[in-house]
C-alpha cells in the first residue's frame, strides 16, 4: 500500500451515534444554560454531538473567541496533553465522551477534557447476540454494523463510550489508527482498581468502582508505579499503559499505573450534567429513588422532576442525563432526562 493509501487508511473515524439535539428547556422554546455550581463551579460531561463551538447533551457551549475576543478555552486530550492552542474540531471527535467545565450561569466553555476508555488492538470480533469487540480484555459493543465490518482483527483502535452495568463498554466513538501493533507500541486503559494484592504487585482494573463486572489482571514492577506514594489501592482510578497486545495467563503487565479523576468524580458542591447508562438501580419507599450512572451514586427527592420516562423506567442500561449538586460523593438530581 503506498503511504498516502495507508494515511487515509490510519485515520479512519467514525462516531457510532449520531445524536438528535435534545433541548433541556422544559418546554420553554428558549436556549437551555448549563448548571453552574458554588464558586462558580459547572461541570458537563457526555458525548460530543457537534461543533460550532462545541455541542452536548443538548447545549451550545461557547469556546475561544465565541466567548470573548482572545480567549482560550483551555483543551487537554489522552493524558492531560494541553491542545489549547488548536481548535475544537482538530482536538475533539463526534462521539468523544469529554467532561467540560463551564462558568456560572452561561455557557462558556473554560476547560475540556478527553479521555479514551481504551486504546489497543482488536483481539475478536463477535457478532452476536450483540456487535462486539474485544480490546485488552475488555468488551466494546458497536451499535453501526458498518463500522464493525470495517475494523479488522489486529487493528489498533481507540475507544470513547459509556459504562454499562455488565463492565462492558458501550462506544460512541471507535477510531482506526493502524492495522496492526507496530513494534514497541504503548497501549492504555483506563479504569478502577478492585482486588488489589500488594504482596503480589497485581491487581484488577474495570470500568466500574466496586469492581463488578469485566475485570482485568494487572502486574506491575515497583518503577511502574507514578504519583502513588502508598501504591495501588481499591476504588482508585488510574490509567495503566503497557506494552501488551492482549492479556497472557497473567492478565496485563504494566508500564506505568497513574492516577487520574474519573469523570463521574466532582468537587463538592459543583452543579453537576451527566450523560451515561444506568449501571444499578433501587427503588426505594415513598418513590424516592436511587441509582448508580457508571457507579456514581444518584439520588432523588419529591422535587426531581424527571422527563422522558418514569422512575420505574430507570433501569440498568437505560441511558439518562442527570443535572444535580454534588454532595458528599452523591449527586443530588434536580432533573433527570431520558436520552
């Protein structure tokens, strides 16, 4: 293949929903603003479903210019790389799950981040009972059959989608980078840490907090491990980059293990749009509700409003929007939309 075949080849990307704009106006007509918190703290986090500045769940978010003249919405992408400089549509995909922070009141955009779930090869392909793909021993499902007929076993791939309540990941965006593995390549997940065995430098990663669901053996050298004083420990998330095409007998060997927020993690106080799927829920008496998104506890009270459904539809996988406070590690829903 020449080069300039094999380039067009690389960079392959297509996001898996192309998502309807949802306007969270309460039947208002007007503009939705995004929830802003003490301090000025507001924090929105879900799947891009457009530019102009930048589009999600529902909401034009204003970035660089379109918020002032010379301003610069700070832009970090897979590792905390500072892409500020570029602009949104070269730094950020259709699809890509990003957690954006935003002033109070409005909707300028002051930072974004992006983090993938996963980057690696294509170790199977399953078409049923659900398109699926397997990538360093983790489950994405594919809802364009296109896209999964395209991605051939081996290549590389990079994953952004949201949690569901088995472990396995639902992606939103999956990008072809490459073929196959090129010599030396580094590889990463990102997730929490459960059942960790400081005796035998191991533990396992997932996509869930308590460590439910698909689950992956890591091993890692005392040098692998940065900006952990104390080691690995349950309930932290971290991102693990190694070497590995798939897991061996011995799960994953890593590289480097390094702590990183999880996006379902808040400063207190902060008003709080999450996007994500329903990984447990509990109906409790009185119709007070609770439940977990991606494991972070949501809670509601007589006041919640909710759209799009009842509070006997939220189930685990249902895919919903909650806007709350963060308060004491609980989101407290002020509203909740079914998307």
């Amino acid at each position: 293949m020449n080069p300039a075949g094999r380039i067009r080849w690389l960079r392959i990307r297509i996001p898996l929903l192309l998502l309807t704009f949802l306007s969270l106006s309460c039947g208002t007509g007007g503009s939705d603003f995004a929830g802003g918190g003490t301090g000025g703290t507001g924090i929105s986090t879900g799947s891009i479903s457009g530019f102009g500045s930048v589009v999600m769940n529902g909401v034009h978010y204003y970035t660089d210019n379109a918020v002032s003249p010379g301003f610069r919405t700070k832009k970090f992408s897979k590792g905390m790389v500072d892409r500020t400089s570029e602009r949104d549509r070269d730094v950020f995909r259709v699809g890509m799950v990003v957690t954006l922070h935003h002033s109070t009141g409005d909707n300028n955009a002051v930072e974004i981040d992006y983090e993938p779930n996963l980057v690696g090869p294509i170790a199977a392909k399953n078409p049923v009972p659900d398109l699926a793909i397997q990538v360093l021993g983790h489950t994405v499902t594919l809802d364009n059959a296109a896209l999964f007929t395209s991605l051939s076993q081996g290549a590389v791939v990079e994953v952004s989608g949201f949690v569901e309540s088995s472990g396995r990941i639902r992606a939103t965006f999956v990008e072809a980078m490459h073929p196959g593995p090129i010599g030396g390549e580094a590889f990463e997940i990102r997730g929490f840490i459960s059942g960790a065995r400081p005796s035998d430098a191991a533990f396992e990663i997932g996509p869930l907090p308590d460590g439910t669901g698909i689950t992956v053996t890591v091993s890692y050298t005392p040098g692998a491990i940065r900006d952990l004083p104390a080691g690995p420990a349950n309930g932290m998330y971290v991102r693990v980059v190694t070497r590995d095409t798939q897991p061996g007998s011995g799960g994953i060997r890593a590289d480097t293990v390094t702590p990183f927020v999880p996006r379902t993690g808040f400063p207190e106080g902060a008003t709080v749009d999450l996007d994500g799927l329903v990984t447990r829920s509990d109906l409790r008496p009185g119709d007070i509700l609770s439940f977990e998104l991606e494991g972070k506890a949501v809670r509601t009270d007589g006041a919640t409003v909710i759209l799009g459904g009842a509070g006997t539809d939220i189930q685990p996988n249902a895919r919903v929007q909650v806007r709350g406070t963060e308060t004491g590690g609980v989101l407290s829903a002020d509203r909740i939309v079914f998307r």
